[in-house]
C-alpha cells in the first residue's frame, strides 16, 4: 500500500514528458484548385482594355500558406479597395469579398472555367439596385491579365459589358515587377 501511494506521489509530481515533435503547420493550399487564381498575382499598372491612360495600380498577393489571394486596389480616382479571394474546396467554388473605401462590399462566387477566372455577384447601385456583375479574368499570352465586367438587370439572362481592363506587369527601372 506504501507503494502504490509512493508511485501516485511520485508520478503527479514528475514534470510532464517534453514534446521532441513541435506540431505540424497547417498543410498548405497547395492544390491545382487553390492555385486557380495564380495568374493575377502580381505588382500591375491598370489600364482600360484598348488605353495607354493608366486608371490605377494594383498589388495581388498570394499568402496565409497559399490560402488566400488579396487584391489592394489604387486606383487613379483615389476610391481605394481591397479584395479577399479563397478557394472552398467543400463547395469547389472560388469566393471573392470586394471592400471599397466608399463603404460598400460585394461578394463573388465562381471558378475557373476555360482557363479563365470567372465569378458573379450582385453589385447594386442607386440607379440598379439589383445588378448582378460577372467579371472574367484571363491571362494573356504577354503577361497582362484582363479583367472584363458585364452587368445584367435581367437576373442573367442578358449581358452588357460594364468595364474592361488590363493589368499590365508594373515596370521599375526597365525591370517588369509582377510575381
């Protein structure tokens, strides 16, 4: 009995085993899907599609172990965003959350479809309350990336194109600076 007790004592007064494995990182979202928006990352000067007058500046980043893809808009105007874009796997669609500084959010659902990154969300305006915008982003074959809105009033069913740019590789010193 003296014994048992021994060991009980001793064995709650022993300082705990030290963990020689720390934990692991989350794994990374290394998938072909989690990389369906690689093509924007980069530093760009942003020009309307058929223009040499640039209208804004943007920085695209890869980052929270791959997870997530954020856009900081600059443009011109000085009407500041900033885009928070992740994959879903549990959905296999893409999701983009676009804050502007003028106090208004939308939210984007979509995918890569024909190479292209495509997504659609309701974007209202005092003048259309229900709008919903779909914006195509593809990668040119010369490192510029496009990015083509078209509205529809009609729930889908029709498309006008709404604005149409090009993000060209920011050029610094004759050095392009996209990643």
């Amino acid at each position: 009995m003296i014994t048992s007790i021994l060991t009980a004592v001793l064995l709650q007064s022993a300082p705990p085993a030290a963990n020689t494995n720390p934990p692991s990182p989350p794994p990374p979202c290394a998938s072909e899907e989690h990389g369906g928006f690689d093509f924007w990352v980069g530093t760009w000067d942003v020009y309307p599609t058929g223009s040499d007058s640039m209208v804004g500046q943007s920085r695209i980043e890869r980052t929270h172990n791959g997870c997530a893809v954020i856009e900081n808009w600059m443009p011109a105007n000085g009407r500041t965003g900033s885009s928070l874009n992740h994959y879903d796997p549990a959905s296999g669609q893409w999701h983009q959350k676009w804050v502007g500084s003028g106090g208004g959010a939308v939210e984007f659902i979509g995918g890569v479809t024909g190479g292209k990154m495509v997504l659609t969300g309701n974007w209202p305006s005092p003048q259309t309350p229900h709008q919903l915008i779909r914006m195509t982003y593809t990668a040119n074959d010369d490192g510029s990336v496009r990015q083509f809105g078209e509205g529809s009033t009609d729930h889908g069913l029709t498309w006008s194109a709404s604005f149409d740019f090009i993000y060209r590789p920011r050029q610094r010193g004759g050095q392009e600076t996209s990643e």
